[in-house]
C-alpha cells in the first residue's frame, strides 16, 4: 500500500459542517473444543518460572512530512514513541496463559510476575512468570503449544463492558471470544496526556509458542527462571497502543497567522483493548499482534466529546526542516459509519481569531482512526491566502515483548 496522504485547501474563514460480558461454560466450551479440566490446586514442587524481556524496539527516524517507506504491512513511515507512551505499569497488567486450542486455561496473579526496569528509560523489562507445571498437561510429549494474551494500564478499565475482574470468567473463552467480546476502556478527553505513575496507555497484545516441556520442567526456582530470550528472535511479542495519536504541525510562515489551537470533537468515548480480530482487515492478529488497518468500533461508543490538542513546540522533519511549533492528542479507535452518519471534526483557531472546522471524512478523507497510528496534519497558507491542510498516517512504534520459541 503506498503511504497515505490526502491534500485540500480552504479559505480561511470557511466551515464545514457491547454490553454485556460473554458467559463461559463450567464444562465443555463446545462440541468442537476439548474438555478443559479443572484448574490445578497448588502443589508443593510443581511450580516453574519463565522469564523473558520486554522491549520497545526504538525508530531511527521521524516521520513528520517526509514519506520514507515504512516496514509495515501498510507501507506507512514508522516514530519512535516516548517513554510515557511506552511505560507499563505491572499493576495494571492482565497476563492470560492459553493453551493449543487458544482458549484461557490461567491468569496470572499479581504476586506471581515480576518486572524489573532493566534500564531506566521505560523501553527494557525483564517479566518473570510463575506457574504450576500442571497447567501444561493438556499436551503430550516434548513439545507444547500454548499462547500468551496481554492486556496492559487496565487503569481506564471502564464499568460498562470493561475487562472483568479477574477470576473465573474468562477461563475457558478463546482468544476470539476475548476479542469479539471488545472488552472496553473509558478513554478521558479534555487535553489528556499519558504521564508516568498516573494515567498510562491501554495496550494488548497475543502471541502463540511451542515451548519444550524438558526445559520448562528444569525451571523449578526463580533463579533458575527458563530465560526463553535465548538466541532466537523470531518469536516477538508486540504489545500495541489501543488508541491512535493526533498531530497538527503549524507550518504557517507568519507567527502572527499561525495556529492559536485545535480541537477534536466527536469520535468515541470507548476504545477495545483488544481488537476484534474476526472482522475482516483485522484477522491477521490473531496469529500474534501485527499492525492492522482496521478500527474496532461499537456505536454506541460514540459522543460529542472534545479532546483538546496540546502545544508541544518545535517540530523538526528528518531532513532537518522545523516548525516553530506542533500539538498532540489522543483518541480511541473511530471508524465512519455511514448509517450512523457521524464523523468527528478539527477545529483550527489562529492567532488573528479565524477559525474553520473539518469534517473527518466529508473534507479531510480520514474514514477511520486505527490503533497505535499516528494521523498528523499540516496546516499551511498559500498566496492567496487560501489554508492548505495535507494529512499522513504513520504507525506508532509498538513494545515489542522478546519471547522466542523455547527450543
């Protein structure tokens, strides 16, 4: 796919117009699925440790108005993200341990994970995981399938269709009941921002193993903690933002016409941890977290909600041009519906108190915010004094949670 970007140009004064929780079995899920036995108690000698890393794989460069290729599916430039957009809080981590069916057979506790910041920057963790080996005997012989699914900074878990509490009710459902249940997030607007310690980006993430039964039965101390790192890397977990970032560059020449600020009104009020990989454009995640073109969108999410844009200075471009200012803000997931027929807008107010508002869509082009993309606006003037706005979308680098294939 070649990089998106969309051109158009206005006068300055013109303006443009799940609830519920999916119910599990106590028995077998279907006729179709195996019989998930009970849960094993705990057992003096059966637990195991296994360890791995965590680590947000760092951009070489900004996207701004360039149009390098991207390495992803969709062909767009990739950023680097800050250590707030990065930062896991282990707290508010809900790690799922599946078996070769991709169905919840354990979440893990709190007290039994940790997590060390191996190197201060929010970018490098080491996750060490108990559990009792008895989990595993689903599978027969040396070799063993099984899945991890996290969902991460569950501190905008909402009430209404918020991930349930842990227990029992996710036991037993697959991977595609979690998805396809779009367990939600309440997404806070005004000029909200991540901050370290206080409020942090919702995240999930899915990844499928063969791991060795003899190695992970060796792990029977922390110390001696399976560190399935090892050589092999071609098992990587990505842990994705689940909402998009917004950005306006102030490219206007003249200071004294340039941008006073932007707004964005509408969109949602919700966002899925998970995307709901059964839609089409989205079903390639449910081989492991890729990034996808598709949003995860219910209705009645919808609001006229505003999230304001916050100034963030200077932007410089890779090839070393700046702008004397740019603003950013964050947004759940958003696709257009065209019985619904709502879109959110942009709102531009300059210095000189004009101001013009655009339609997502109707004007701009912009038919969806995606997870973890980054969807930057221009804004120029030209010498008629007509407003120029060119859009990019550009996917925000993921975490990238290191687990190769045990062997």
């Amino acid at each position: 796919m070649a990089l998106k970007m969309n051109i158009k140009t206005w006068k300055i004064a013109a303006a443009a117009a799940l609830t519920g929780l999916l119910a599990t079995s106590t028995s077998c899920v279907d006729d179709n699925s195996e019989c998930i036995p009970n849960r094993p108690g705990y057992t003096e000698g059966n637990d195991v440790w296994l360890q791995f890393r965590i680590t947000n794989a760092a951009a070489e460069e900004k996207s701004g108005m360039a149009s390098r290729a991207g390495e992803d599916t969709g062909g767009h430039p990739e950023e680097e993200s800050s250590a707030a957009e990065n930062h896991l809080n282990l707290d508010e981590c809900r790690l799922m341990l599946l078996n070769d069916q991709r169905r919840v057979i354990k979440e893990f506790d709190r007290n039994e994970l940790t997590m060390i910041d191996t190197n201060g920057d929010h970018r490098d963790y080491k996750l060490v995981a108990k559990v009792n080996k008895q989990y595993f005997d689903y599978a027969q012989g040396e070799q063993i399938g099984m899945s991890l699914m996290l969902v991460a900074n569950t501190d905008k878990n909402s009430n209404t269709n918020g991930l349930p509490a842990a227990g029992d009710i996710l036991w037993k459902m697959s991977a595609e009941d979690i998805a396809k249940a779009r367990y939600s997030f309440e997404h806070t607007y005004g000029s909200w921002e991540p901050e370290i310690g206080k409020e942090h980006i919702p995240m999930g993430g899915l990844q499928h193993y063969t791991i060795s039964r003899s190695a992970l039965e060796a792990a029977t101390t922390q110390n001696e903690a399976y560190d399935i790192d090892g050589t092999l890397q071609e098992k990587n977990m990505y842990v994705q933002r689940s909402i998009a970032k917004i950005r306006v560059i102030d490219a206007i020449e003249d200071e004294a016409y340039g941008i006073a600020s932007v707004s964005l009104t509408g969109g949602n009020t919700k966002g899925a941890y998970v995307p709901d990989f059964t839609l089409d454009g989205a079903k390639s995640w449910a081989n492991g977290t890729v990034d996808i073109e598709k949003a995860t969108d219910v209705g009645a999410w919808s609001a006229t909600s505003t999230v304001v844009l916050t100034s963030k200075g200077e932007w410089t471009l890779e090839d070393g041009t700046k702008y004397r200012n740019h603003l950013t803000g964050y947004m759940p997931e958003w696709e257009y519906n065209p019985l619904a027929n709502q879109e959110p807008t942009l709102k531009i107010t300059t210095e000189d108190n004009e101001s013009w508002t655009l339609r997502l869509r109707t004007d701009l082009g912009v038919s969806s915010f995606v997870r973890n993309h980054i969807y930057e606006f221009t804004v120029t003037r030209n010498l008629q004094g007509d407003v120029v706005l060119q859009y990019i979308v550009c996917p925000w680098r993921p975490y990238v949670v290191d687990i190769p294939t045990f062997d």
